[in-house]
C-alpha cells in the first residue's frame, strides 16, 4: 500500500511505526512542517507554514481553532499538490493536534484515514482547574479549554478511524468519537530500556553515580506545575534532610509545555527560589534536557523516580522508568492510575500532598531492597502491556494494514 504519515514533527508517534511499515513492503511517506529539524525514517514531503498573528482580542475563543485550521489550509493545499503530481495514498495517518488532517479527506476521499487522537480537553473534570494554587476554575477558562477541542473533533468526524495511546486519553473523547478510537500505546522497547547493574551515568560536576547508589529522579520535558515539579520541589528540603546522602537529579528544560507561564521568570527558578535556602544545593543536579541515552542509563541507575502529572497525556517517560527497572512513585491522578497499582508496581501519593511525598519518597530511599519486587512488578507490567515488539507495534501495523 502506499501510507502517507502526518505529524509537524515527525516522526513523532510515528519513529518506529514508519520504518516498520517500510520494511513490510509498504510506499511510505510523511508529510510535515519545513522547520521540523528531525531526522525522518522515510521519504517526506514539506509545507511551509508561516502564520499571521492572531490577536486575541479579534480571535477570542476562536483563535485556537484559526491557528489550527490555517496549518490545515496549508497542508491541503501542500497535498492537492502532490495528487496532481500523481500521488494518491491508501491510508493517511496523521496526528490530530495541529489541524493537518483537517483536510485531507477533501483531497484523497478515497483514501482510509486514521487520525492519532492523543487528548480530547474539557472545561470541567480534566487539568483545567485541577490546581486551584494557578487561579479558580473560571467560566472564561471552562470555554477556552472546551474551544480548544474543536478542531480535534472536527479532525475525527471526518476520519475513518482514530488510535489513542491510554484507555483514559481515549475516554476524554465525547462518547460519539470515543467509539472510533482504539487504544493502542506507541511502545516501549523493554530490550533495550532494562535493568542494567552496570549502569552509571556523570554529572556535569565530575560525579558518578551508579546503580545502587542513593539516587532520586524527576524527569520532566520542561519543569512546570502540570508535571507536578511545584510539588516535588516543596517536598525536597524534608526528603534530603532525612537523606544526607541521596543525590537529587532533576531532568527538563525551563520552558513551557502546557498552561500558563509564570507572571515572571522560569517556573525552575519560582519553585527553586522558594526552597533554596532549605536544601544542599551540592546533591541537588539539574541536568536540563539529555539526550536518550543518558536519560536510559539515569532510569537503570535510579533508586526512586517521581512521577507526577495533571489529568494529561501520560508521559512516555513513565513507562520507560519501569521497564528499566525503577520504582516509580507516582501521582495519585487516572492517567497515572491506569497503569501503576498502588503497592503492587509502584507507588501512588496524593498530587498535593507534600508532606506525604516527603514520607513515601524518604521511605522508599532507606529500603530499597523492599521495594524490590514492585521494581520487577512495574518491568513485569510494561512488558505484558506496553512492549513496542511483542505488543504495540504489530498491533499498530494490524490497524494500518485492515
């Protein structure tokens, strides 16, 4: 078949789906954004897209949706472009969160389309409003949370079928839409992301650290308050106290992914400033963003990792710490619930309660032999559930491929 892939940074969901389906004999191609810097699998096509400002106060709630929906402009014009060049795909998959896919199926209607639904947001009962430390859950903010939606339920109305990578990402989806979706995670490799005794990694300041050693992790993509890294900070100054020997390694940029910014600043320095004159700035490492492999070797070398999130997209960084064999302390939020069972593979603690980070987290620095078997129990689980190989990819290619 010929399969075109969708994604403004691809490959994104797609990084061992599309050479896969390459391998199986399959024409695959991918369609993205010209500033997309990623090294791609396969043969890919570019638009340009270079939008005009939208003022808020003109746009309102539609603003998102005008964003959105001019990348979708782009792309369907990019695509009519490759049809009259002779290109007609089979099957389109394309992520659903920036409005490529929007079009498409007005210029390929033959062609099967299969959108990656990752998130659908509410006003009510998801992150918006669920830290009220940020402001109250306001009317306004109900509506531009709900506006946001719109091109994502537009991208699956007009789609054939949608994948979402966690049951409870693809229950976010109204109930009309949701019974389009099937759930199937993006994978891990548990072969290559496993417990390594061996494993150690250095820190800018010269030291080693190694598996065994007394070891806390945080990763986050940029450190911010829907990653609970507000939380984990307010709680450091009791753990580190109680643990003179732990060292602290904090993975993530100082921008931001999701919500607001802060009033001014970096959230790292507002939680930072907060807490400085409480901890032993000597143990405690901030690595900024890693690459791969010293983030694998940093989860083989852990002896606890904090997790935590909003009612959001769980993070791939997750499931990687437990198949490498970490113990995962958690936030007790769904998506997080859905894979972590509280003394069976990990550990669950309350989003906001500190002085319960402080305890669970102390207590699982002194005694690490037991939590021994929630460490095989989280590998356990992640290779039953989530293994790229056995699991999710030909799951994936099964979609694709019927």
């Amino acid at each position: 078949m010929k399969i075109l892939l969708v994604h403004q940074n691809f490959p994104g969901q797609f990084l061992h789906l599309a050479p896969a389906l390459a391998a199986r004999g399959h024409e695959v191609q991918a369609l993205t954004d010209a500033k997309n810097p990623r090294t791609a699998p396969v043969p890919v096509t570019r638009y340009a897209f270079n939008p005009a400002t939208v003022d808020p106060a003109a746009g309102r709630l539609g603003r998102n949706y005008t964003m959105h929906s001019d990348r979708g402009v782009i792309v369907g014009r990019t695509a009519r472009k490759m049809r009259a060049q002779g290109y007609v795909p089979d099957v389109i998959f394309g992520h659903s969160g920036w409005g490529e896919t929007l079009f498409l199926k007005e210029v390929w209607p033959e062609a099967r389309l299969i959108v990656y639904a990752e998130f659908y947001y509410r006003g009510i009962g998801q992150d918006v409003g669920f830290d009220p430390e940020f402001g109250p859950l306001t009317f306004d903010k109900v509506m531009i949370a709900q506006g946001r939606s719109t091109h994502l339920g537009q991208a699956l109305l007009h789609a054939d079928a949608g994948v979402s990578p966690t049951h409870w990402q693809a229950d976010t989806h109204p109930p009309a839409l949701r019974r389009m979706i099937e759930v199937i995670h993006d994978g891990v490799d548990t072969a290559a992301l496993a417990p390594d005794p061996q494993a150690a990694v250095t820190l800018p300041d010269g030291r080693v650290l190694r598996a065994g050693d007394e070891v806390l992790t945080l990763v986050n993509r940029n450190l911010e308050p829907y990653r609970g890294y507000h939380t984990f900070m307010r709680a450091l100054p009791d753990i580190m106290a109680a643990r003179p020997d732990a060292q602290v390694v904090i993975v993530g940029g100082d921008g931001v992914s999701y919500g607001q910014a802060p009033t001014s600043g970096k959230w790292k320095d507002v939680f930072l400033d907060e807490v400085r004159d409480r901890l032993d700035l000597s143990r405690l490492h901030f690595l900024g963003n890693v690459d791969y492999g010293t983030f694998r070797s940093l989860m083989q070398v852990t002896r606890v990792h904090a997790y935590l999130t909003y009612p959001f997209v769980l993070s791939w960084s997750m499931l990687e710490a437990m198949s490498a064999g970490a113990l995962v302390v958690g936030s007790n939020t769904a998506p997080v619930r859905e894979v972590i069972r509280h003394g069976e593979n990990g550990l669950l603690v309350d989003f906001f309660d500190i002085p319960g980070w402080a305890r669970v987290l102390t207590e699982a620095l002194a005694q690490p032999d037991r939590f021994k078997p929630l460490r095989a129990a989280a590998r356990a689980t992640v290779v039953d559930r989530y293994d790229l190989h056995t699991v999710c990819l030909p799951r994936m290619i099964s979609l694709v491929e019927g």
